[in-house]
C-alpha cells in the first residue's frame, strides 16, 4: 500500500508528498503538470524505479492540487516552485537530485536550477510546458476570453474532459517566471521526452529547453503516437529507460 506524508509549510497550508528515503543516494524528484496530482501511473512507476534501484524518491502535490490544502486559484508558478524548493529542503537536505518535470512541472523544475544549481545532477523532461501560460494560453484565447479575465479576473477554460479556472493573477505571474531565454551552464545529463501527438504542448518546447542547456549532454526523444501525459505502458518503460541513462 502507497503511504503518503504530509508537510505543513504555513499555518494554513499543507503539502501531500510521496517519499522512499535512502541514505546518501540522490533522489529522483517527480514534479507533476497543471491541475494534477500523485494519483496516476507517472508518480507510481518512477516511486518502483527508485526502490528497485536503491534511490531516493519524492513525489509532492503543489497547493490547490490532490490532497493538498489551499485553493487552486490562490496558486501560480511562484508560489508552487517556492513550495517544491521548500519540499526539497526539508525532505532532501544537502543530497544530490535527479528533477523529472511532467509539462508544467518542467517549468517547476527549471526554476529549481538558480536554488540547488550543481545539486541537480539530471534532468527529465516529459511533454514538457515552460511559458505555457502566456504561449498556449493567453496568446490564444479569443477577444471575448481576454476581456472576461481582465474584467472578472478568471475564467473556466474548457480543454477535453477537463476544466480550466485561468486566473488573470496567474497569467501575470507566469510573465514573471519567464525562462526559456535564460542559460544553465551546469554539467549533468538532460533528456526532454515528448509525444509525437501531443495536442496539448508542441514538441518545439522540449527542443526549447535543451537550448537553454549549455554544457549539458542532451537528448530528444519524440514519442511516435506519444500523447502529452506519456502515461501508457508503452510510454511509461520508454521514460524509465531513459531515466535509467540519465542516472
């Protein structure tokens, strides 16, 4: 059975994590997308690679998402990378890590690199949606869809099966977390893995990321008929194989 922790990191706010402590190993960090939370497949099979690999692990739900308190609403990019680098901290300590970032949670992870810099020993990318805020989302909603945010400050985007509440507060916040011009300079492993039929995020992303990597050994890997969650069995072995090279 899956045992999940809780962190409280304010007087109000808890953060529901996932979490396999190993003594001086690094530690896989799995980071999810918008809106998701520790209950599918991606969470689950990376926790299995960890214990079968003698890894350290940890998994958490950013406020407003899963289990965790606080409303969706409240959150933006700031707050939830705050909140992972706060995670980080208290789980981790001083090991080394290996960052895997599920489409948002790349854009999460990118911001970990100015916090735990040479600690950050690989990076995995899957589908991965830095900026997607201003890029995938206000950049194309329509003239009626901009005007209700600016004036109602939200609105309910309708994508698939799912429903959007888009903040006008997170639209601003993500011009403030922009990235994708910014270089890292580290030395370590960094694969981006995206589905080649991904409806939600371009697979020009993941090659935008690698650019930011300058001494990086760097890899892309396009998913033939891969969705954007990469979820499936198929999809699933091909990411823990390539985490495997990334270790």
């Amino acid at each position: 059975m899956i045992k999940y922790n809780y962190l409280k990191i304010s007087k109000l706010k808890k953060i529901r994590y996932l979490k396999n402590n190993q003594k001086d190993k690094p530690y896989i960090v799995f980071l999810h997308g918008f809106m998701s939370d520790l209950n599918g497949k991606k969470p689950l099979a990376f926790l299995k690679f960890a214990n079968n690999n003698k890894l350290g692990f940890l998994a958490l739900e950013y406020s407003g998402h899963g289990k965790s308190s606080g409303k969706f609403i409240n959150g933006n990019i700031s707050v939830w990378s705050k909140e992972t680098t706060f995670v980080i901290k208290k789980i981790i300590g001083k090991k080394d890590l290996i960052l895997i970032g599920s489409s948002m949670g790349a854009w999460i992870g990118l911001n970990q690199f100015k916090i735990f810099k040479k600690r950050i020993k690989g990076f995995l990318g899957i589908g991965s949606a830095p900026e997607f805020l201003e890029n995938l989302m206000w950049k194309k909603f329509t003239k009626k869809i901009k005007k209700e945010v600016l004036l109602k400050g939200i609105t309910n985007l309708k994508h698939g099966k799912y429903v959007y509440p888009i903040t006008h507060q997170i639209i601003k916040d993500g011009r403030k977390n922009r990235i994708l011009h910014k270089k890292i300079s580290y030395r370590l492993n960094v694969t981006m893995v995206h589905g080649e039929k991904d409806e939600s995020v371009p697979t020009n992303y993941s090659k935008k990321v690698l650019r930011m990597f300058k001494n990086a050994k760097k890899k892309l890997v396009i998913v033939k008929k891969g969705d954007h969650s990469l979820s499936s069995n198929k999809g699933l072995k091909i990411l823990t194989k390539e985490l495997k090279l990334i270790i």
